[in-house]
C-alpha cells in the first residue's frame, strides 16, 4: 500500500460516510447525500472538480441509460397488475388452491413470480396486502398464536421477493450487475434461479418459525388501493407476469441452439426492455380490456408508475455517479491489485463492498450499482466467473435492512409489526438471503 492508495481509500470511506450521514442524519433524499458524496471522494482523492462533474455526469448517464427504461417498463407492469387487481386474483387463486398447511409455501412461489420483474418495492405493494388478508382469514383466534400464525405466511412472501430482488434476472438489479461485468445473461439466471430457491426456503418458511414467535402485531397502517373495474382472469394475470422472463429465457437458450443461433426475432425478444414493452403492450387490453383507453384508468397507470420511477431513477442514477467516480480515481484497480496481492476470493470482496454501501446508503440497486461498478478489473484479474461475481454481490446488496432502507418502513406499515419486530423479522430474513445466498455462491464456484 502506497500513500496514494491510503489516500484513495480515505476518501471513499470519507465520501461514503458524507452520504450516509446526509441521508439518515440530514434526513435529505439518497439521490442529494449520494451526488454530494460523489464530489466528495473526487475532490479528496485529488481528482480536478471539472474532471470530478464529468466522470459524475457520465455516471448517471450510463446507469440512466442503460437501465432507466427497464425500471420504467417494469414499474409500469406492476402499476397495470397492481391497479387493475390481477396481482391480487393470481394469489388470492393459488392460496385457495393450497389451503392453510401449505400456504407459507404457495406465497413464497407466488412471491418469487410475481417479484421476478419488478422492482422489490413494487412487489412488496402488489403482494403484502393480499397476504396479510389470506393470513387474517387463516389464522386461528388466539391472539397471540394468530401473530406468529400470520406471520409465517407473510415472511415467506418477503423471502421470495427479496432473493428475486437480489439474485434473478431479468430483475433491474441482477440485470444491470450483469451488463456492467459483462456476465453471460442466460447462465446467471440459471446460476440465480439454483441459488434463489434453497436460499429463499432458508429465510422464508424456516427461519419464520423462530423469528415469529412473540410478536405482535398493530393494525397496518398501509392498505392496498385499485380501480373499480373487472377483475381480469388468472390466466391473463399470470401470463403478464411471466411473459418478460419467458422471452428473455427463450432468446438466450434459442441463441445456445445451432438451429436457432443468429435468430433476429429470438435476440431481439431477449432484450429486456424489447421483452417487457411487449409485456406492457399486451397488459393494457389483457388486464383492462375495453376500458384501456379510458383517461381515468391511462391517468392511474402512469400517475403510480412516475411517482414511484421519479425517486428510484433519482437514487440509482446517484448511485451510478459515486461508483463512477470511485473508478475515475482508481479504486477498481486498487482492488484488482490487493486481490492479487493478498489472494482474496473476488466473491467474497464483492459481497462485502456490496455489504458496506448496503448498509451505508440504504438501497440494494445502489449498493449493487456501486460494487459492480468498481469489480471489473478484479474480474478481469482473476479469471473468475462473471456470473458469479452478479450473485456475489446481489447476495451482499441486500444484507441487514435498516433504517435508512425505505423498504424497512414499507414492510413495517404493511405488517403492523413495531420497529424492534422488523428489525428482528425483516431486517434477519434480509441478512439470511444475504448470507445463505453468498456460501452457495461459493459452493456452486467449485463446481462451474
């Protein structure tokens, strides 16, 4: 270690530490703590401040432009799905279909379907109220066994968003880790998909039998709003939300194939944001049927999806800054060389970078934003697996919700658990996906 390199990593922590106090002592927006965390490290790793606002500027342009329009497509299927009810038809069926024995495991496959492509905060609004409502209908009359009775239906529904959130694409989160290390797209979703799944079984079902013991719970304070219209059918529901993953998987296997290699159409179909505008031209009349052109309703769609698309692009587009400027400076290549060095396992230091801006800054995209941002030339180094360094550090991007993660306040108020009780529900089942999802990944890297 040089001079220069403890002065680089001085002024990572300082400007890190800048934005985290901004955003939870300051109370100010993540997209102000981070920007200003941003020229902070330019400005004290020695960085000229016109230098500093260019590599800022490109920042946020990359992450805006390579991943703005799959947040906004997916945000707005989730406002269709949400707004109109079919979320709700598709989960209310499948808990019918299950009865009460196996309903923690029937929302944890719902959850993992309905999350795959959204963003977590959306899924979180489409699927908490329909389970919360199957849970009151489900759980007995004594008070307190109707608690833990309810809320050992709720947490596998949170499992199975969060490991979604985390480790699959085309999830806006594993997707960008994936363009940014240049990761092959079909085998992190199939390495995403090994991992979710026990992952998922671990923080969801299991782990709810000991964290919902004892807790009580308030009233919510959140409830679930739609249009008054025809609840569209399962089927159409279902095919909505399955319809982007299906076409991005048939266009990377359809590329493995030699009969099907070089197929225009199937490549084109895999691209994310081709994949989900399909899904939002063919939402509008399958969900809302002749109703679709009805001001009203074309108002609540882009209303609820431009309200909730404004604060993420805002956060994640700061957050491309600050890991734009880290690379500018030169901390992708210091880190490339201390794992050559000191022989570090790349997963493991992308976990933990991934860890560190998570709990600082609040937000997984962010915290995934910046890991993967400054990991490239580790990968490169190494020779490790690019697709396993995406998992890495979705595993490590979603590790102990806190405070200053607004979805610790969104499963607050829909649950009705107090602050303590989230911590040690919620904020524990985020830190076993984080964990459980990060020794798989180091289990699978001995075998591919």
């Amino acid at each position: 270690m040089t001079g220069e390199d403890l002065r680089l990593i001085g002024a990572a922590l300082g400007g890190i530490l800048l934005a985290v106090l901004m955003i939870v002592r300051g109370r100010l927006h993540p997209f102000i703590g981070l920007l200003c965390g941003a020229f902070t490290v330019g400005l004290l790793a020695g960085l000229p401040l016109p230098e500093t606002a260019k590599a800022v500027q490109k920042g946020v342009g990359d992450i805006i432009g390579g991943t703005g329009l799959v947040v906004a497509l997916g945000l707005s299927l989730g406002a269709m799905l949400h707004l109109s009810g079919g979320a709700a038809t598709l989960a209310k069926g499948a808990l019918q279909l299950t009865g009460a024995r196996a309903a923690p495991w029937a929302t944890l496959g719902i959850a993992i379907v309905i999350g795959l492509p959204l963003f977590f905060e959306t899924g979180l609004v489409l699927l908490l109220p329909i389970v919360v409502a199957a849970a009151e209908s489900m759980a007995g009359n004594d008070p307190a066994e109707r608690d833990a009775a309810k809320l050992r239906l709720i947490m596998p529904a949170l499992a199975g968003l969060g490991v979604v959130h985390a480790l699959v694409p085309p999830h806006p989160g594993p997707l960008l880790a994936v363009e940014a290390l240049g990761a092959d797209l079909g085998r992190t979703m199939l390495y995403g998909i090994v991992i979710a799944i026990p992952t998922a079984i671990v923080a969801g079902p299991m782990l709810a039998k000991v964290t919902a013991r004892g807790v009580r719970l308030e009233a919510p304070v959140l409830t679930d709003h739609r249009l008054d219209i025809a609840i569209p059918g399962r089927g159409s529901a279902l095919l909505i939300v399955l319809l982007p993953v299906v076409l991005i998987a048939a266009g990377e296997i359809g590329q493995m194939l030699p009969g099907l290699r070089g197929n225009t159409a199937l490549a084109a179909a895999s691209n994310p944001v081709v994949a989900l505008l399909i899904a939002n031209l063919l939402a509008l009349p399958l969900l809302f049927g002749r109703r679709l052109r009805e001001a009203a309703i074309q108002d609540a769609v882009w209303f609820e999806t431009m309200g909730a698309a404004g604060a993420i692009l805002l956060a994640i587009g700061a957050g491309g800054a600050l890991k734009q400027v880290l690379v500018t400076a030169g901390l992708s290549d210091l880190l490339a060389r201390v794992v050559l060095m000191y022989a570090i396992s790349p997963l493991l230091l992308g976990w933990l970078i991934a860890v560190g801006i998570r709990l600082a800054a609040g937000s997984a995209t962010v915290a995934t934003i910046t890991a993967v941002g400054i990991m490239p030339g580790v990968v490169a180094g190494s020779g490790v697996s690019p697709e396993l360094v995406v998992l890495a550090v979705g595993a490590g991007s979603v590790f102990f919700s806190h405070v200053n993660d607004p979805g610790f306040w969104l499963v607050k108020s829909y649950v009705g658990t107090s602050t303590a009780d989230t911590f040690r529900t919620w904020s524990l089942l985020e830190t076993a996906i984080s964990v459980v999802g990060l020794l798989l990944v180091l289990a699978l890297s001995y075998v591919v």
